[in-house]
C-alpha cells in the first residue's frame, strides 16, 4: 500500500493542506489521517472513497491501479 501512501500525501501537498486541514475536512483526527499516510492504519472503503471524492480522482488512482488521476466518465448503462 506503500503507493495509496504516496498519492494521498502527494495530492494534500498538491493541494497545499496540512494533515490537520484536510483531517477536518473529512470529519476524521489528525493522527487518524496521519496513520493513513505513515502506514500505521489503512483507511476503511467509505473513507477512501470519502478521499478520493474530496481530490475529484479515483479510488483507482489513490490504489495505484492507474497512473491517471482524472475520475471516470460516468459508465452508467443509457436508456
């Protein structure tokens, strides 16, 4: 998981957020978040989609499934 690790520190660096900022902003502690980051603690499904919603990416992205950031286009079967 050491990629997850990497994307998620390097998008809040990108977005120029402290762990305590973005931590708040996902209704989590710091040192929750901190755990994410450091290894210590995996995030559940929800908070990881919960993050992957708040940089508007993928949760394919944050796994390391895909070097391409932008979210899907909608797949959605058309009526």
């Amino acid at each position: 998981m050491q990629m997850q690790r990497n994307r998620m520190r390097d998008l809040r660096e990108d977005a120029e957020l402290s762990q305590a900022e973005l931590a708040e902003a996902l209704g989590i502690a710091q040192t929750t978040y901190s755990g994410y980051e450091r290894g210590f603690r995996e995030p559940s499904l929800d908070m990881l989609c919960q993050i992957a919603d708040f940089f508007h990416t993928s949760t394919d992205y944050l796994l390391g499934r895909t070097d391409n950031p932008a979210p899907p286009a909608d797949k959605s079967p058309r009526r």
